[in-house]
C-alpha cells in the first residue's frame, strides 16, 4: 500500500477494479473515504484505505 495518498485511478488500478465499480460502492459507503482537496482533486488516504482493507478482512473471516 502506498504511503502518500492515491487518485481514485491510483487506487482502482491497485485494487483490480473499475471506476464505475468504485463510484457506484462507494454511493453505498463501501469504498474508503475520498478527501476533496480542490473541485477537481480527489484523492484517497492511506489510513482510509488501510481501514478499508481491514473491513474486507473482517466481512471475508466473519468478524
């Protein structure tokens, strides 16, 4: 996992998955949270996406 934060393309590359994929879960709160920094500069924190992953692991071990 990157220690500077990524773009959602950075992060959806990392991740195997397509944008329309994270745009969509993540209307239904199931991506990590995406910081605006300006109108057009989104990006994604390395705790929010450390957090994420931590939630796959809980959903896929059943805690």
């Amino acid at each position: 996992m990157s220690q500077t934060s990524s773009t959602i393309p950075e992060f959806c590359k990392r991740h195997n998955i397509s944008k329309p994929t994270f745009y969509r879960q993540a209307k239904q709160g199931l991506m990590p949270r995406v910081v605006r920094l300006s109108p057009q500069i989104m990006r994604i924190l390395p705790a929010d996406e450390a957090r994420w992953l931590a939630s796959l692991d809980d959903v896929s071990t059943g805690a």
